[in-house]
C-alpha cells in the first residue's frame, strides 16, 4: 500500500502553480516577462530601425517631408560612401581613438594606485575614499563650467603657474589647437578616474588575504606580489573596468562642448560632436545616420575582440572548476576506504 501512495505521489507534476490554473511554471514566466521584453524590444528596435532606414536617404528636417516619407530621398548607400571617403569623419575618429586610449589609460593608473594605496584599514579611510569619490558625484554640466573657468587665460591656473615659474605664464588651453585637446582629457580623467578607483578598490578588497600572507611570508617583495600575485588575479576585473570605461570615454560630449565645441577650428571634434554638428548644425540626419551606424558596426567589432580575453578567462575557470569536482569525486571512495580501514584498525 505505502509503495503505491508512492507511485501515484511520483507522479504528481511538480512544476505546476495552482494560483495560474495549473500552467505551467516556465510558461507563466515567459508571460511575466514578456511585457518588458517587449518594451525593451521597443526601446531599443524601433529607433536602429529608423536610423537604419535614415540612413539610406539624404532625408533632412528641412526637407518639407515627415521622416516616415524619406524614401522620397532615397540614394541607398552613398551616405556611406561619403562618410567612408570625408577626412573630417576619419580625423574625429582619430581623435575618438586618442582621447579614449589616453584617458582610459591614465584613469586605470591613477585609480589602481589610488586603490593600492587605501586597500588597507587605517584610521579616516572612510573619509579620505569619500573625498577622492567627489569628483564622480559632480554633474558633467558643472564639472565642464568649473574648467571652464579655470582654464581661462587669466584663470587660477595660469595665476599658480605664474607664482610657481618665473615671468608671466599666459597658456592658452582653450584656444591653442595643439593643448585644447589635452586639456579637454584633463576633464575626464579628473572626474572619471574615481570610477576606476572605485571598481579596483573593491576588487583588492575582494582578494584572497591567504596567498597574500604566504607570498610575503616567503619573503616576496611588493614589486613580486603586485606582478605575479594582484594582477594575475585581478585581470577580470581590470579588462571590464577598461571596457566600461572605454566606451563611456568613446561618446565623450559633455566636457569638449562646454570647453571648446570642438574647437578651435576642429581640434577637439570627435565624433560625438561631429554628429552633433551635423544634426543640429547642418541638419543632415540622413548623413548623420549613416555615419552612426558606421560607428556602431566598428564599436560592436571592437567590443567582440575586447570581451573574448574575459570569455577564455571564464572558460578557463569553468574548467578548473570541472578538474577539481572531477578530483574530489575520485578522491572521495579513497578517503572512505581510508576512514573504514582507520576503523578497522
């Protein structure tokens, strides 16, 4: 009788929710989750279709015509073409590249010493983590005035160099085409590099403390820890602070328009405000598409080549994993051989 009760009880289904009339569990979460599903879709579909569509007409605004009508325009690829063959597209692009690669470099440095330097407990740690954390709180806006300001000819900048080299140092940050550029970094890697900061100090924190007291038992010296110890193990991390920041650091806007508007002359246009200019400015949207999803397609190929080092970093540790259950399960009749002959004995 009990193995009966137990058959018909093993064959009662278990995935079933009595409060959704007996669906099933995997189905009635597909139905939650739709409707987000959807709106993302939405969100995210509808405006690519759109430039995409764009992108293929020299539609404008001031066209007279709706942009759902911009077939009228059509002139398939020759937006580009255009794009392709202009040296004003491929110089921001350059200058994307240098303003990214420079900064994102100087923000991992600063912050990963920054993070090396406030990893251990001492007293108004909390304080001083807080105070280098400011610079992030800032809204963009303010940050970009501030400079603004301050890299005035007559600024307190030029006023400190003044009182610290001799003679009169009137730099001009903003309108000298070979500084604007480097100026404009400044910006960045102030604000953003408590990010960095940020992300690695809670990365070391993170660190086993075992291997690091045997190593420094064993007499290992800083300079050994940090190269065959801290970096090894906070590779993952580092490669996704990197990309995270290097493609915040790609759509940079916000300090190059407050500071210089991509001037003077085009020294300091990359291709946020290059695109910019030819919205707003020229109001070639039908160019501008194009050339966005130019971007888009280098940006994705340059994505897949920056997160394969971190899916070989995954792959590698899901194997290690296996090797170790696969040892411990081998080692598991030995240990209970082991125990049964100890209580032989």
């Amino acid at each position: 009788m009990e193995a009966h009760n137990s058959q018909i009880e093993a064959r009662q289904p278990h995935s079933r929710l009595p409060g959704f009339g007996g669906r099933d569990e995997k189905r009635v979460a597909k139905l939650l989750v739709a409707p987000g599903q959807l709106l993302l879709a939405f969100i995210v579909l509808f405006p690519a279709g759109v430039a995409i569509y764009i992108g293929f007409t020299g539609w404008s605004p001031t066209s007279g015509d709706d942009f759902w009508h911009a077939y009228r325009h059509w002139h398939w690829f020759d937006g580009y073409w255009e794009a392709l063959t202009s040296v004003t597209f491929w110089e921001a692009m350059w200058r994307t590249v240098l303003i990214t690669v420079v900064c994102v470099t100087v923000e991992a440095v600063l912050g990963f010493a920054l993070a090396m330097l406030l990893v251990k407990n001492f007293r108004g740690r909390g304080l001083v983590t807080v105070f280098f954390l400011l610079p992030m709180m800032v809204v963009p806006a303010v940050s970009g005035f501030i400079f603004f300001m301050l890299y005035q000819v007559d600024g307190p900048v030029n006023g400190a160099l003044s009182a610290i080299l001799p003679g009169v140092v009137q730099i001009e940050w903003l309108q000298n085409a070979n500084v604007a550029i480097w100026t404009v970094m400044t910006v960045d890697i102030w604000q953003w590099t408590p990010l960095m900061f940020l992300i690695f100090l809670s990365g070391l924190a993170a660190l086993p403390e075992d291997q690091v007291n045997q190593a420094r038992i064993l007499g290992a010296g800083f300079w050994q820890q940090l190269r065959y110890l801290t970096l090894p193990m906070m590779k993952l991390i580092i490669l996704i602070a990197l990309i995270i920041r290097g493609l915040e650091a790609f759509k940079m806007f916000d300090p190059i328009y407050l500071l210089t508007r991509g001037g003077p002359g085009e020294a300091t246009t990359n291709i946020s405000i290059f695109l910019f200019d030819e919205t707003s400015v020229a109001t070639r949207w039908g160019y501008a598409s194009s050339v966005a999803i130019l971007v888009l397609i280098f940006v994705s190929i340059a994505g897949y080549w920056a997160i394969r080092p971190i899916e070989r970093a995954q792959e590698e540790t899901l194997e290690e994993l296996a090797g170790a259950e696969a040892r411990a399960a081998g080692a598991g009749p030995r240990i209970e051989e082991a125990i049964e002959a100890e209580a032989q004995i």
